[in-house]
C-alpha cells in the first residue's frame, strides 16, 4: 500500500497546447504515452458503495491493477492506493483480496467505463521537493456515453504538500486552471450513472466524532468547494439557473463555516479569504435576484427588458469565474483550509464535537432573541433569515455527531428549513420591489399583498414551534430555554 498525495487541477484543452512552454515546465524533459485505463465493479455497485475503486489499466510497460480509496476532495487528494502488476485487462480478483477492498466480496465484476488518454510527464524540482507533473488529455466513454478529460495533476514525490500549490499557481499565472473535484473513477462512474449536466446539490459532509476541530473544518470546506466545482460548468456553459442556485449556496455554506470556526482559523490569511469571498459572492446575486424575478408573470415587454439584463447579469458571473483573482483564490483557499498555520493553534487540535457544540449553541441564542414576525422591518427579518442560514447550515454540517437525536433532528430540520423558505420568500418579494422600480413598487406590494401576509404567518408559527421543539445538540439549560 502506498498514499498518493496529489493536487487535481482542470484546464481547456487548448490550453494545454501551450503547457510545456511556461517556466516551471520549460526546462524539465517530458515524456508521453498512451494510456487504457478500464474500471470495474459489481452490477450492484459493491465496491463504490463501500469505497473503492477497481481499475486495469494498459500501459507500455504492461497491466497494472489499482485499488484506490474513494475520498472526496477539493484540488488536494490523500489517498490509499493498492497496485499489483497482472497480465491482462480483466480484473484479477486474486490481487483484489489482497487489498481491503476485497473484504467486500465483489466476485461478479463487470467493466463499468474505459478511459483512454494521452499522458505526459515531467519530473520537476521546485522549493526543495520533487513533484510530477502530469497532463491527461483523452476521454472516458460508458456505454454510449462519452465525456472529455483535460486534467493536470501535480504528484509529491518528496517534501511538503505547499510545493504542490506552489507549482500550481506558477502555472495559473500563464494558463486558467480549476480545482478538479472528481477523480477519474468518480467522474467515470458519474458518468456510467447519467449525472453529468444536472446540477448538484450539497452532499452529505462526512465529519466524525473523533475527529478535531482542524480536521472537521477542512472536510466541511473540501465539501463546500466540490458542491460549487459541480455546478460551476453549467453555469459557466449553459448558464443553468438551478446551477446557479447551487453554486451560490455552495459559496453561502463555505462563508458560514468560515464563519463557524472562527475562533480556531482565524488567522493573519483569514481577513484576506473572506474579504475575497464576500466579493466573489457579491458577483452572483443580481443574476439569482434577476432568475428568481423573472418566475413572475409580468408584460411581454417588461420581461424581454429583463431577460436582456439577465443576460448582462450572467455575463459578469461568467467573467468573475473565469478571473485569475478567483482562480487563485480557489487555489489559495484550498492550500490555507490543508496547510494553514492556523492548524498550529491550540483550538484546532481540540475535539470537534464540543466545539462544534458551543459554537451552535451560540447562533441558536441569536435565533431565539427575535419575536413577533409581523412587527419586524424588513431589514430585521433579514438578518434572521441570514441568522437561520447559518444555524442551518451548521446543523447540517455537523450531522453525523447527533444520529442519536435521529427524530428530533428531523422535526428541528423541517422546521427550520420551513421558516428559511418562508423569510427567504418574503426576501424575494422585497427584491421583486427594488427590481421593479420607484415608480411601480406600490401596484407590486399589491400584487402580493396576500402572499406576503400568509408567508408572514407562517414563518411567526414555525419560528415559535421551532423555539418549544427546543434544540436537540445540546443539554445545556440556558441554550434550551429561549
């Protein structure tokens, strides 16, 4: 067994054209080759279900079999990797057994998607470490699907992981690069499975009880990363608004657990990231508000004046991704949330759960301090719904600690899942106002006079049985009376 530690990057094929001519590559040999890759797995899907993947692959030197663990990443990947040379293409169930992955019992393996690329290499010395560099410019096919691969991957083979993002931005000075999110085998599977092209939302966060504080924010901020890398090509392409939805909360639930963990990250970088994300955030919001608007029935002529803002709108969005300001900032990100000083700190290596605890505990306090939703100014029930953003999010980040409260967490879920839709509807209709304008705000306040009562009513009542269902994280008698 080995670990393979190796920072993922995207580019345009076109792009990769002109790799071997910037500085960190130019003096370094290359080498190229042809590359037939096959992955394989159970009709049930036994062996991604418990986390592995099965691959053959054909190289001039012959087959070489690999088991690699199915972790998510963000840009940097830790992986276990099990290799066995064999003398073919097909599985060879042998060498599987002697991984741990042959404990799961995949007899019947099938080939799921093939893969064939062009790789080339260079073995490149940078920072006193020893790296290579590797460009795979080919495509995965799944029955008659198809999907192209242009993938950069920078490999540690000696010193510390920051050569790797020292590289990496080396490169993004002269060439747009993205943080890859998927492995080869997540993307072939997605692929075999039909999900390219439909927008993603949030996964499950795997945090664990025995993890540290350190530890947790990093899987919650790799998760944070992945859910925008998703969408970001659907917007950038198609210009998706669901793929947009997405992409921006996936940046609203990264800020909120910046925001979380701020006693124990906080450090000389943070001011910096968070200011860059606040305006990177600020570049989505009038395309949403625009989207959400344009839901409405409205005159033909108004919505073509709308639609061509709109258009305008997603421009910028489109702009702002393609910027190498926020191309390295994803990079930035990334290195500081795996390699930060701010792990150094004494509250980063204590236990997650107790932290996470108190920290919740403190935006569940601000939730209760509001009352009376019907004599609220707009701008107080904003910073609820603002407030319940964050507890939500919270909530949902740490999930795996509180299993045990399984069916409280599930009414508490609903509810304030509920009220946020309720204030968030409420929100849009304030929007709806500012978009239409001074001179027609009056005849939109009557035409949804009668969803603003009910959406106000509603949320009064979920707030106050949010309040009596009363928090189950916690046993702390001061959080749970509000």
């Amino acid at each position: 067994m080995s670990h393979e530690i190796e920072l993922k990057l995207e580019l345009d094929p076109k792009d990769a054209r002109t790799l071997a001519d910037q500085g960190l590559l130019r003096e370094s040999k290359s080498r190229s080759e042809r590359l037939v890759s096959v992955y394989y797995d159970t009709p049930g899907g036994k062996l991604r279900k418990n986390g592995y993947s099965l691959r053959v692959r054909s190289t001039p030197d012959g087959y070489i079999q690999t088991v690699k663990s199915l972790e998510n990443g963000a840009g940097l990947f830790f992986r276990q990797e099990w290799e066995a040379a064999v003398d073919s293409i097909e599985p060879h169930v042998e060498e599987l057994a002697r991984t741990p992955a042959g404990e799961v019992g995949a007899k019947r393996l099938r080939p799921v998607v093939s893969s064939a690329v062009d790789r080339t290499r260079w073995d490149v010395h940078d920072h006193h470490s020893e790296l290579e560099v590797s460009l795979d410019d080919g495509e995965l096919r799944a029955d008659e699907r198809d999907q192209p691969v242009c993938e950069l991957e920078i490999e540690l083979k000696k010193g510390e992981p920051a050569a790797a993002f020292h590289a990496a931005r080396k490169i993004a000075h002269h060439i747009p690069l993205r943080l890859g999110v998927l492995s080869k085998a997540e993307r072939a599977f997605a692929l075999a499975d039909g999900l390219f092209g439909k927008p993603a939302k949030a996964e499950p966060v795997p945090v664990r009880s025995d993890m540290s504080v350190a530890e947790g924010f990093a899987t919650i901020l790799q998760s944070c990363i992945r859910h925008f890398r998703l969408n970001e090509p659907l917007v950038a392409k198609g210009r998706d608004p669901d793929a947009l939805h997405q992409m921006r909360v996936a940046m609203r639930r990264l800020r909120s657990a910046l925001s979380l963990f701020r006693p124990a990250v906080a450090d000389e970088e943070y001011p910096r990231l968070r200011e860059q994300l606040r305006w990177f955030v600020g570049q989505l919001g009038e395309a949403r508000n625009l989207d959400v608007y344009l839901q409405q029935d409205m005159p033909k002529q108004e919505r073509k004046h709308l639609l061509k803002l709109r258009n305008e709108a997603y421009d910028r969005v489109v702009e702002a991704l393609d910027s190498r300001r926020f191309l390295l900032l994803m990079i930035d990100l990334t290195e500081w949330a795996s390699l930060g000083k701010w792990r150094l700190g004494d509250k980063a290596n204590r236990p997650l759960p107790p932290f996470a605890e108190k920290r919740i505990s403190r935006l569940w306090l601000k939730v209760c301090g509001h009352d009376n939703m019907s004599a609220m100014q707009d701008e107080e029930r904003h910073r609820l719904r603002i407030e319940i953003k964050k507890l939500r999010y919270a909530l949902d980040f740490m999930q795996p600690l509180h299993v045990q409260h399984g069916r409280r967490q599930k009414q508490f879920s609903k509810l304030i899942e509920g009220l946020q839709q309720s204030l968030g509807r409420l929100n849009d209709l304030v929007t709806a106002r500012s978009i239409a304008g001074a001179d027609v705000s009056q005849e939109v306040d009557a035409r949804y006079a009668d969803e603003r009562a009910r959406c106000l009513r509603e949320a009064g009542k979920r707030l106050n049985r949010l309040k009596l269902t009363g928090p189950y994280w916690t046993q702390s008698p001061r959080v749970a009376a509000c």
